[in-house]
C-alpha cells in the first residue's frame, strides 16, 4: 500500500515534497484537496491535519502535516542511505539548517502572494517586498560558498528552496543580474533533475497569477 499526499499543485512545499517523493522513486498518490471548497476542513481530512493544512501526508496509521516533516520522515523511512539527506551529522545539520531557512522564505513569498491575489493592496505589497529580497540575498550568500544550497551536492534542502525560487522566478521577481549565482543554480537543477517536471506545472500557474496580479497593481 503506497503513501498518500494530499496538496495542491500551487503550492510550493507541496511541490518541494512531490519533488522529494520523485527523486527517491517512491509509490505514492497524489490527492489533490479543493481549497475553495473546504476539502481541507472536513471532518475526513481534519481527523489526518488538524491543522487543515496542505500537504498532508499518510502512510498506514501515521498521518502527518508540514512540508518538512513529511520529507524528512520520507527520507528516513524510503531512502535512508541516499545522499539527498546524508547521514553524517554535520552535513545533516546544515541540511537541516537550510530547511529551515526555506521556511523563512516560503513566509516571505506568502507576503507577496496574499497582498497581491487577495487582499489586493499595493501597499502592503511594497512593504513585504523587502523581506523576499533579504532572503534572496542571503540564498545568493549561501551559493557563494558552495555549488549546492547546503553543499557540494544536491539535496533535500536544494528541492524545497527549488519549489520556492522557481516561482519567484515565474512571478518575474528573480532578477538575474542582482542575483546571478541564484539564477545559474536554478537553470542547472532545471536542466538536469530528471524528475523536475513535477514542479513545472504548479510553479507557473502560481507565479504567472502573481505576476499578472502585480501588474494589475501597477506595481
């Protein structure tokens, strides 16, 4: 019996998980959950996330929520010994370290995300738009100092900032001369990942409605 994935296709830490789940081959299925509906607050979903939160994974009896979590679990349980998560502590950690920094820019791109689409306001777009930058900042730092977004090689941390920064990049916020080692990085993982086309999709529709949002802005 094979794992469940509940998301959206939209959503970058369901991409990011999508992408982990592709890249180790795992048998799962992909549920896709009707937001607009309430699929995500029904009694069915909310005995697996009480958090009604996407993606939500289940595998047997264990439900679990937070796009993090279930890759690491993921990891450990279906690919314990693939580089993509290393076991040597320190090379863990720092993986680990750079997941949790993608947390702080999933945040930030949420900032430019509901001001543009749903609350429509300039304003609070202008104000948020810094924060997305300080991050892309520090992700050019961090590419400065080694090829990967948590090293040499490519690992778990590089797909869930991939699900991240490709829709920057679709939104036409990624500005290939103020952040270049950014945008090499993105072209080569596009280039080379095998398994990449299961971000493609999501990672348009989502940037392109933002872009033509903040259009629409005037901004």
């Amino acid at each position: 019996m094979g794992v469940d994935i509940f998301g959206v296709q939209g959503s970058p830490p369901c991409r990011a998980v999508y992408l982990v789940a592709k890249a180790i081959g795992l048998d799962y299925t992909f549920n896709k959950v009707d937001m607009q509906a309430g699929q995500h607050r029904s009694p069915e979903f909310l005995k697996m996330n009480p958090a009604h939160t996407v993606p939500t994974m289940k595998d047997g009896d264990l439900c679990l929520g937070e796009s993090k979590a279930i890759i690491t679990y993921l990891m450990n349980k279906y690919a314990p010994d693939s580089e993509l998560y290393p076991k040597d502590p320190a090379e863990r950690a720092k993986v680990d370290q750079r997941l949790h920094f993608d947390s702080g820019l999933f945040s930030s791109i949420r900032g430019i995300v509901f001001p543009v689409l749903f609350n429509k306001n300039l304003e609070e777009f202008k104000k948020n738009k810094p924060k997305l930058d300080e991050n892309l900042d520090l992700l050019e730092t961090f590419l400065g100092r080694s090829q990967n977004v948590a090293g040499e090689k490519v690992t778990v941390a590089d797909l869930a900032v991939l699900a991240n920064v490709s829709t920057v990049q679709a939104a036409g916020l990624l500005e290939k001369d103020k952040w270049p080692r950014i945008s090499a990085w993105l072209t080569r993982l596009q280039t080379q990942l095998p398994y990449y086309s299961v971000n493609v999709e999501g990672a348009n529709m989502l940037g392109e409605a933002v872009k033509k949002g903040i259009a629409e802005l005037g901004a």
